[in-house]
C-alpha cells in the first residue's frame, strides 16, 4: 500500500487561493506555522495531510500608514512590526517583544497569533483595548469587523469559515498612560496579561481601557463606565472604589484560578493608583 503523503500547495493570489480551498474543504491554513508545530516534538514532524501555504501571497505582507492608521497585513512577522518603532502603539511592542525568543518572532505571524484555535494567544488582548480592526475575505467579498467582536463567544472566528484575516487595522490614537504586563506561571501555553490605557482632556479622564487576557478576553466597561469623567489625579477612594468594583467583577468568573485573578487585581490596583493623588 502506498503512504499517502502530504499536499502542500503555494497559492499567489486571492483567487487561487480560494480554488484550492474550494477543491480541498479540508486544508488547513498555514501561516508561520509556530501554532501547527506547537508540542510536536519528533525528529519527524506530523503535519496535516493537506496544507495551504500563504507564504507567497505577497498583498498579506504589506505596511501602510495613512494619517489615520496603521495597517499591517497578516503574514507580517512579529519582529518586523517590532522594528517599526515608535508608530506601534507600545503596548502592542510591549506584548510581541514577551511572545517567545528572537527565532520565534521571525517566523511567527501576527495573523497566525490572532487566528489560533486551539487557544486564545497573546496579541487578542491589546488589540481589542486598540480599537483594532480585521479585514477577512472571503472567495465572494471582504469585511471588517472589530476585534472585540472577532474575539467573543458570540462571533465565529475566520477559521470557522472559509475567510482568511487580511489586513490589521490600528488607529494612530496616543495615550496618556499605557501598560502591558504578562504574567509568566507554570502553565506556559495559558499565560495572563492586562493592558491598561488612560487619556485626559483637560484634567479629566477621559478614557479608560483594562482588557485582560485568560482563557478568554476579559473586560469590565461597568468599571471603566464609573471613572470616564473623574478628574485628575484621582482622589484614591475613587481608585479604591474602582478596585473593589474589578474584585467583584472577577469573582463571578469561573473560568480563572484565584491566584490569576490576585495578580490581575493586583496589577490594575497599583496601575488605578499612579493615576491617583
């Protein structure tokens, strides 16, 4: 009997792409391909009978700035967005320069990050507090549709579709005050972050954004709701109150152990308070 072997195609545009895809409903999408060979530890590596490689797909490798925004395609490498400086939002930087070593980053892909199925990867976190948008496309039409939609429970990711992530999308916003912290545990394919933005008009807060990262993307807008219009610096019961408020919001989560949500808390309560008198 003769060994079936693997099917490798390298399509350069849209519409072959799709063809392919069409021919093989099957197939799976391979980007930097660091999630396919997440474990796989053999000196032979085991890949899927039918793979569509995007590596030639040139328009997924693009920059572009316009006076609005930064777009970033989907098969740009993580260090290369890194080597763009000052115009990627720092807790963006922040989070690509913690995902790995060097040799990862230059394979890895920032769609490959977002797209992951088998779980909830780094980048999702601080693009949803970005405001980011995704362009997918599809064999009949493209969208755009928000991160934060992309990522809840209640939208299907692209993967679940025959849609391919394009184009990233990041308002050129500036803020006054941003964070990005992993915390590294024991479980190093499930890791937790928090990302915290904050900007002022005037002495007054007038934005606030905490997303963090567990399972699932967690975010409480009810909190940041209560501060949007405190003035600055904050008066410290109002930080105190603001804590308390993210306490009670992570004890209804089951999802998270309490050591997690301690450091979670703890992360936002000393971030509240250099926003405080």
């Amino acid at each position: 009997m003769d060994v079936l072997l693997n099917r490798i195609f390298y399509p350069g545009s849209f519409n072959e792409l799709f063809n392919i895809w069409y021919q093989n409903p099957s197939a799976q999408v391979y980007a930097g391909g660091t999630v396919l060979l997440w474990k796989q530890s053999k000196t032979i590596i085991e890949l899927p009978p039918v793979i569509i490689c995007l590596d030639n797909m040139q328009e997924l490798q693009n920059i572009t700035r316009t006076e609005h925004y930064l777009e970033i395609g989907s098969m740009v490498k993580l260090n290369k967005i890194i080597r763009l400086g000052k115009i990627v939002p720092e807790v963006l930087c922040a989070c690509l320069e913690n995902i790995g070593g060097v040799q990862l980053r230059n394979v890895a892909t920032i769609g490959g990050n977002i797209c992951c199925t088998t779980r909830l990867l780094d980048i999702p976190a601080p693009l949803v507090a970005l405001d980011a948008q995704y362009e997918l496309r599809s064999a009949q039409n493209s969208r755009w549709v928000s991160a934060s939609r992309f990522h809840s429970e209640e939208d299907r990711s692209a993967t679940d579709k025959k849609e391919i992530l394009t184009r990233i999308r990041l308002p050129l916003h500036q803020w006054d005050y941003s964070m990005y912290k992993k915390f590294f545990s024991e479980d190093m394919y499930n890791q937790k972050t928090v990302t915290f933005l904050a900007n002022a008009q005037k002495n007054n807060l007038s934005e606030i954004k905490i997303v963090c990262k567990g399972d699932t993307i967690v975010r409480n807008r009810n909190a940041e709701g209560i501060l949007i219009g405190s003035h600055l610096p904050l008066h410290r019961k109002t930080a105190a109150d603001f804590v308390e408020n993210w306490k009670e919001f992570l004890s209804h989560n089951e999802e998270m152990d309490e050591f997690s949500k301690y450091e979670i808390i703890n992360c936002i309560e000393i971030n509240v308070f250099n926003l405080s008198e």
